[in-house]
C-alpha cells in the first residue's frame, strides 16, 4: 500500500493512509473521502467487514478492494456487498488508474454536498440518534432565534454551538464561546459588557466586552444556569434591547449577535423551582436542543475510542494504534459518566501506559477501575499522562535521559525542558 499511496501523490492526489480498518474508519468523518482503497487481507478486521461498516454509514462512498488472494466467488460477493472495484495483484497501473478515475468521476457529484456538510465536519458519529440531533441543527441554523443546548457535562455541548455557528447565515462572523460559571461574578459583567478605563481597581484601560467582540456572530453562552439571580437582570435586559452597556460607561452600544446558550441543568425545572429567572429562560430557549448522553449512542464509541487513539493531542509519539477485541467489549459496556471528555481522557491515559500498538483488555480495566467515577479536566489529565509515561520512559533506560530523549523523539535539550515528577528518580 506504501508503493500505491507513493503512485497516487506522484499523479497529484491527497492520500490518507491508515494501518488499520479501525483506524479507517476513525479517519473518514474527518476527511470524507472520496475513495477508500484497501487490502482484503488484514489483521483483525478484513477488507469484507470494513466495507461493510463503511457502507452503514456512508452508502455511496466507492470502494476498491486489492487482494494477493483473489477469487471469482470473492469478487461476486465483493460487487454484491457493493464494493466498485475488485483488483488482485500482480497489480495492473492501467486497470487499477481506470478504475479509480471511474470512482472519482462517480462520487465527484457528491463534492458540492460535502462542502455543505463541512459545518458539522468536527462532529463523528454513525448513531441515528446523532443524525437526528444535526438535522435538527441544521434547520434551526438558518434561523437567527436564540438557542437553548441541554446535556450532560462532555456530551459536547460547545461542538454543537460551533456546527450551529457554521450552519448559519452568521458562519463569516465571530464564534464567540464564554464559560460563565469559570468567571468570578464581579468580573462576569465587565467580561460580557466590556468596562470604561477607570470604572473599578484595575481597570486602567477601555475594554471591549464579549458581545461586542462577537457582534455580526454567534456569542456561546456556557453554564449558563450557574449565573446569579443579579446578572440575570442585566443579561435579559441587554437581550431584550440588543445592546449593552459596559460598566463605568453612561452610553448603551448595540450588538448584533445571536445567543447560543448551553447548560447542564435542567433550565426550565430550574426555573419552576424559582432558580433561575423564567422570563430570561423563555428569551434563551426560543428554541431547545438535549444532547445525548454516550451511553446512548453506544455506536459510536468505537469510532471515538479509534479516533483518539490516533489523533493525540499529546507532545509523545504513543505507540498504542487500536484496541484488541476484548478491550473494545469493554469500552462498549462501560456506562461513561463523563460521556466523550471522560472517554478521551481514559484513551489518553491508556495510550501513555500501553507498550503494543493493540491495547490490550487488562489495561482498559486498570485505567477504568483507577478513574472510575471520578474525572479531571482535559488540562491535569494530560499533565497525568505525560508524567506517567516520562516515568515508564526513564525507568525502561534505567535514568539515561540522552537514551529516553531519543525514544521521546526529542532533543537533549528539548527533553530537559519537560516537566520531570518529583518521583523520576528511583
């Protein structure tokens, strides 16, 4: 496949290589191919079954299948499963040129609906359930009323403001997103408004607020139910004149912008129970959107758990690329308090531990017993990860940091920048 992906750049096409069929299928919500191209023998998954899965959700994406082990009886039921082509080696350039410019010519009337589906592109997913929820996205899009997101804590609530923002006649203006229970209350008014130099200590200069910065845009609204009572008034009071007025100022500014707001709350009981404000909740929620927890969409965790493993954002190389079968079973039956963040962050922490390229099922059950309801955020749990694996690094070169820094892939002194545990010596 090397020799083949070489051949295909030579001729001017962008190749995306995988190694594996699960990694495949983790990469094709991210670059929507226009071809896949595979071998029909390959450890754990065979090209048969991820044509199979890729036919579940992508049905008019082509496939060509490539085997040293060709028969009749495969390439019919090849053709039956709905694969475009079914070539053997030895290899023949010519056939197998005209068969991909055949498929390219066959899903190139599919690129204008991709350029439309780029809105919802950071978004995986093969659940109906999901499918449904951006349906519904993309029609209340297009529209310019405020929206409500309800979910649990790591359903992805700021994804889906984003794919609203792109979605919608605002996409060439600002995406604004503002965590609103991480500012202190006496910060949150200037924060939102903007102040005048002078207005409070500190405030040694004119300030542009959030609305205004997002103006002509989409302003993200996050925990939005953790605002006080007191700065409710003044946000529905901004929202109801559409413009604000920053603090030390005697002037009101208009802002354009739509409000997006998101929480984990249960905004409207909320509200019945006298704890937030109902005539701002009615002004928030013109319309509501609840997210899915990922117990509910259990479809999709193979294809998150496969995206993560091979997407770190991480500055080690890991040299974990999948999951074994067993520890697949284990993800899939695992009920995710934390939903997608705290499935991120347990693939993480596997990968900075793992020694193989498949993780193995034991691994997957020590990290899920270690974490098991508790989480932290994205930030300490990769400090953790890394830690953790600068110390199996050292310890596996018995304390050579010149041995470890070539392994980490880093320069000597690069590798003594890095933040070293208290405990790296032992």
């Amino acid at each position: 496949m090397e020799l083949l992906s070489l051949r295909l750049k030579a001729v001017g096409m962008t190749v995306k290589t995988a190694g594996s069929g699960a990694e495949a299928l983790s990469l094709i919500p991210q670059y929507h191919p226009d071809l896949v191209i595979t071998d029909l023998r390959m450890d754990e998954m065979d090209g048969m079954q991820l044509c199979k899965l890729i036919q579940q959700g992508y049905p008019t994406l082509p496939i060509i299948i490539i085997t040293a082990h060709g028969t009749i009886k495969e390439a019919v039921e090849a053709t039956s499963e709905g694969v475009f082509g079914f070539i053997t080696k030895p290899i023949d350039s010519g056939e197998l040129m005209d068969k991909i410019d055949k498929a390219l010519r066959l899903s190139a009337g599919n690129s204008h609906n991709k350029q439309q589906e780029n809105w919802r592109a950071n978004i995986l997913t093969r659940s109906q359930l999901m499918e449904n929820l951006l349906s519904e996205v993309k029609r209340l899009a297009q529209g310019d009323a405020s929206l409500f997101i309800h979910g649990e804590s790591g359903t992805g609530k700021e994804l889906i403001a984003q794919a609203i923002h792109k979605a919608s006649p605002r996409h060439n203006g600002p995406f604004i997103a503002v965590n609103c229970s991480a500012i202190p209350e006496d910060l949150l008014e200037s924060e939102l408004f903007g102040h005048r130099k002078g207005a409070f200590s500190g405030a040694f200069e004119h300030r542009q607020g959030l609305f205004q910065a997002a103006d002509s845009g989409t302003l993200f609204l996050d925990e939005i139910g953790d605002m006080s009572s007191a700065f409710q008034v003044k946000l529905l009071r901004a929202l109801q004149e559409r413009q604000i007025r920053p603090v030390g100022s005697n002037t009101s500014i208009p802002v354009d912008v739509r409000i997006v707001s998101a929480s984990h709350h249960d905004l409207e009981k909320k509200a019945n129970d006298g704890g937030f404000r109902m005539d701002l909740y009615y002004r928030l929620s013109v319309a509501k959107l609840t997210l899915p927890k990922l117990s509910e969409r259990r479809e999709d965790i193979s294809l998150l758990a496969n995206y993560f493993i091979t997407h770190s954002d991480s500055t080690y190389s890991y040299v974990a690329k999948g999951f074994s079968n067993q520890a697949m079973e284990i993800l899939l039956s695992y009920d995710w308090p934390g939903n997608v963040r705290q499935l991120q962050n347990v693939v993480e922490h596997v990968s900075a531990l793992a020694t193989t390229p498949i993780v193995p099922a034991n691994l997957v059950e020590r990290v899920l017993q270690e974490k098991n309801s508790t989480m932290q955020g994205l930030k300490e749990a990769k400090s953790q990860f890394e830690k953790e694996y600068l110390i199996k690094l050292l310890r596996s070169v018995d304390g050579n940091v010149s041995q470890a820094a070539r392994l980490a892939k880093r320069n000597r002194t690069e590798f003594y920048k890095l933040k070293f545990p208290n405990n790296y010596l032992w």
